[in-house]
C-alpha cells in the first residue's frame, strides 16, 4: 500500500518531534524539584535527623537533654539548659544515640541568676567515635519547628528510639523582640515534658534554631513567670490587655534562640549559624 505524504504533514510532524525533543531536555538539564512530602513523613525523616545529634545527660537519678554542637579531634561540646545540671553532682553522664556512655565535664554554665543569666551550660566528652553535630541557624519567619529530648513521663515516651521522643511540627506564635529572663525568646505551640530540657528545636530542614527549657505552667500561672532580664513584665508589653496577654504566654513552650548560644560561646569554639 502506497502512502502520500503531503509537504504540510510533513512539516507537523516535525515541528511535533522537534518539540517533543526539546522539552525532553530542558527536563534533562531543568534542576529537579524536591518533592513535597505530607507532614507526618516530613516530622519523621526529622525526629531520624534529630536522633543522631541529641544525647541523654544523667545526672543522679534524673536527666535532661543535650545537643551535640561541635567536635574538636575526640572531643566533643554540647549544650544544654543549666538547669539541668543545677544542684546536681558535678558528674554527668553524657549518653549517644548508639547507647554509649561518656563521663562529660562542665565548660560554663550561664545560668547564674534567674533574671540575668540564660538558662544554658556547655559540656564537653572524648570519644573516637564520629558522631554528627547539629547545624545552627536563625528562625525565620513562618518556619514550622519540632522540639525533641528524652521526657521522663514514660507515658510519652517513645521506647522504640531509645526513648528519644520527637513532638509534631508546630507553629512559632511569638518571637518577642528581646529576650526574658534566662534568655527565653522563641514562643511556640508544642507542649514538652520533663526530661525533654535542653534538647533541639529544629526547623523544617533539621537546623538548630533553639533550645528548648521552659514549658506551659502546669498548676498556676504568675505574671511575675514572663520578665523581661530588666524585670519588667512581658504582658505589658503586648498589644493586648495584661489577662489577655498571660493566657496567650501561658499557652506556649519556650526557647532560647540559637543566636544567643553563638554569642555566649566562650572563645575557641567558634560556634557559628549556617
């Protein structure tokens, strides 16, 4: 059977494999777009990210949390609340993700008063083992964050992590423009437990953006709970009435941005935001 081709079809079906071609590869050298996962995958591959750098600090028969936030050769640092270590023995257990132990040491606390210090200590521990450190970085507006640490509920616990315990991602409500007492700056909506102080609060791409310490009241709720280090009141300074502004406070967990950890990094350190 003898097929006439004309010079027009011709014509379109060059124009129509030409075309087929070239998007063919711009999709070849166009940057492939990561894909958009739902928000329980996404807190996962977080809560996985976050379980490599957050350590378990045991002090007596409690705890807290700790973040690995630099190695020197074998020697590690890690920050964590001073309250943690407050009144304690001066021997701290540091304990990593793989259930190793480490004797740690006190670098500094600066938690040495309520109103002018911040409620953070740095440690240090030796070990030949690599362990990954936490990336630093700065909130940024309309960032979802995770907090993440050890509670010591067991009801809460997650026993299939080392019970390593990993919130949902949640919104920042307030980012007061100076920090109160102990260095408290960064108000969001998760609720922490007992043992998780010290630990990350981590953005969507699993940087350190705070450290997590202070949670809701559990029984009553004072105004004199929200100062700012020159000791007036945060609920005055909202733009709302004073009842108003100590349900909203009262109604947050709160953290210390990882700004004020490089800043307060004593000198060697060299602790820096990405």
């Amino acid at each position: 059977m003898k097929v006439n081709f004309s010079f027009k079809t011709i014509s379109i079906l060059s124009i129509f494999l030409t075309t087929l071609l070239l998007s063919g590869l711009i999709r070849a050298i166009a940057p492939a777009r990561p894909p958009v996962l739902p928000e329980k995958i996404a807190a996962k591959q977080l809560c996985k990210t976050a379980a490599k750098f957050t350590v378990k600090i045991i002090s007596g028969e409690g705890w807290g949390t700790g973040i690995l936030v630099q190695k020197q050769g074998d020697i590690y640092t890690l920050v964590t609340n001073g309250h943690v270590l407050k009144d304690k023995t001066e021997k701290f257990i540091v304990e990593t993700e793989d259930g190793q132990q480490y004797q740690a040491s006190l670098l500094v606390n600066f938690h040495h008063g309520q109103i002018t210090g911040n409620d953070l200590a740095i440690l240090q521990f030796n070990s030949p083992k690599n362990y990954p450190i936490a990336d630093l970085a700065k909130w940024e507006k309309q960032e979802r964050v995770m907090a993440v640490g050890f509670p010591m509920d067991v009801n809460v616990t997650n026993s299939n992590n080392g019970g390593l315990t990993c919130t949902k991602l949640g919104d920042v409500s307030e980012y007061l423009a100076k920090p109160m007492h102990s260095g408290y700056q960064i108000g969001y909506k998760l609720t922490i437990f007992n043992g998780m102080s010290g630990g990350p609060l981590l953005n969507h791409a699993g940087q350190l953006v705070g450290i997590i310490g202070m949670g809701e009241p559990i029984i009553f709720v004072n105004p004199d709970i929200y100062l700012y280090k020159d000791g007036s009141r945060v609920t005055e300074s909202l733009a709302v009435s004073s009842e108003e502004a100590l349900d909203f406070l009262s109604g947050l967990s709160w953290a210390i941005p990882s700004e004020t950890l490089v800043y307060l990094s004593p000198s060697g350190l060299e602790l820096n935001l990405d």
